[in-house]
C-alpha cells in the first residue's frame, strides 16, 4: 500500500531558469541527482539542484499567471508554462518571474510573447533558453523554442516579434537626472504584458479542440475534463512617458502600472493529447544568441 498515483494528472516538474540559461528544480532536502547549490552573489548554501540544460520536449498544455506571495509577505506574480509528455504522462512547469528587481518585464517573458503568435501549439515542442557563455557580461534571456526533429536536428520557430517588426516598440530616449542619456522601456513593457493577456485567451480559446484532436489521430480516449474559462482580457494600458531614470523606479510598486484587471490565477494542467515525441534530445540545440539588447541592463 502506500501513496496512490493520479494517472490523470501524472507527475508535475516545477522548473526555473537559472543564470547559465538551464532549467532546474530546486529542493530544500537532498534528492537523487540533485547536487548542493551556493549563492555565487552571496556565497550562502541555498538548496539542492538538478539542472537539464538540455531542455524539455512536450505539448504546449498551459499558459498562465499566478500570483504568490513571497517570505516577506509581497505578492510576486509569475509566468507559468506548462508542457505535458503524455507517453510518459509528465507535466513540465516552467515558472518565470514577469518583472525584474527594477520593476520592468522580466525579458523572458518578452521572449515568449515574441514567438507565439507563431508557435503552432498543436505539434510538440523543444523548450530552452539560450546559455551564457564565459565572456557574456549579463546573464541569458532569450528562449529557444523549436520543433524536435530526429538526431536532435531541431527546428526553431522564427519570432513574430523583433526589434522595429510588427509593431514591437523601441526604447525611447530621454534625458535623466544630471543630464545622462537614458533609455525607458515603458511603452515596451506595457506592449508585452498586454500582449502576453491576449495570448493567454487565444491559447484557452483553442486548446480544447487541438486537445481532442490529438488525442482522436492517435487512438487516445478524450476524457471529459471540466472547461476552464479563459481569463478576462486586462484593459490596455497607455504608454507612459520616461519620467525618471530606472534606478529610480521601485521594485514592486511599479507591477501595478500593469495590473489594469485582476490577475487570473495559475489552473491545474488538463489532459491535452499524446505525445509522440517522449525523448528529450541529448545535447543543447546550437541556434545562433538574437543580438537584440533591448533593454540591457536589467
């Protein structure tokens, strides 16, 4: 006897993105194939890790934000992305923070919104991060997000949104205190977090019948799982012009600058469809680094 295993939901990896760009599960205990993790800023033991610097391979099963409150008692909304191996019946959670200390979107976040609109969610996907190389001053902030192909020779899907294209926004340069040249994302960020709430609602819009597609070209029964409504659209939020350098803007407050509705809160992943492609491919996908800098440093 024991523990009974929920076939339905399966087994959940809750993952991170860590500052050489590989995804990794923390604990606080000793785990197998976890190996001990110190602060390189603070130099303090900080829990256990497992990296996979590999990436994951699944469908593409949620898309979400959920809002958690931190030890010091301030809610710190997340980005969640969720990919489901249905031959091994494993959900693989990616959560990343939406804004940074300075109180701008978090520059993956940016990245995702940048490759949806292309990704065609009914095929499998390869999730990554591109990593940092020794000479790399920042750390990485680029996704990888491709099709798997066979020997690992992967496809990646072109961005919807760079620089200039598609009606992505440029930094606007102003004059700060003391007379410095500085550069405001503000309109950016206010692009992206919008963006990002309409993506949601197309993905929840959608995923229902690509689900059960899936799951009827490959034989696997459709189990009836309660529709979960898609998330109210957040009222647009109008570019603000650059008032104040960035060292200026304090970190939490400036999160409700694009929070113009309530936050949707993270669902429980529902069964979508098979996964034929079980296998994460053995090595990182070299993919040309995007040199786009938008809006280093952050």
């Amino acid at each position: 006897m024991g523990f009974r295993s929920n076939y339905n939901n399966g087994t959940t990896y809750w993952l991170q993105i860590n500052g050489s760009g590989n995804l990794y599960e923390s604990s606080k205990e000793p785990k197998d194939g976890f190996v001990a993790h110190t602060n390189q800023m603070t130099g303090q033991f900080s829990g256990y890790w497992r990296e996979h610097p590999s990436g994951i391979v699944g469908y593409l099963n949620y898309i979400g934000i959920k809002t958690s409150t931190s030890q010091q008692g301030v809610p710190v909304q997340y980005l969640i992305i969720a990919f489901k191996d249905y031959e091994a019946n494993e959900n693989f959670c990616v959560s990343i923070p939406m804004f940074t200390q300075k109180g701008g979107i978090n520059r993956y976040v940016k990245s995702f919104v940048k490759y949806f609109q292309n990704i065609d969610y009914s095929r499998p996907l390869v999730f990554n991060s591109f990593k940092r190389k020794a000479e790399d001053q920042f750390p990485p902030s680029e996704l990888i997000i491709a099709y798997p192909g066979e020997d690992g020779k992967d496809t990646m899907i072109e961005r919807y949104f760079k620089t200039g294209q598609n009606g992505w926004p440029s930094g606007e340069k102003y004059i700060g205190i003391g007379g410095k040249e500085s550069t405001s994302y503000q309109a950016q960020d206010n692009f992206a977090y919008n963006k990002l709430n309409e993506y949601i609602g197309v993905f929840n819009n959608n995923i229902g019948n690509i689900r059960n597609a899936i799951a009827s070209k490959y034989d696997i029964p459709v189990q009836s799982a309660p529709v979960t409504p898609a998330p109210q659209q957040n009222d647009p939020v109008a570019p603000q012009a650059p008032a104040q350098p960035a060292y200026q803007v304090p970190a939490q407050p400036v999160q409700q600058q694009y929070q113009a509705g309530p936050t949707q809160p993270v669902q429980p992943v529902q069964p979508a469809g098979p996964s034929y492609y079980g296998s994460v491919p053995p090595q990182v996908p070299d993919f040309p680094m995007p040199r786009e800098v938008d809006d280093f440093p952050f």
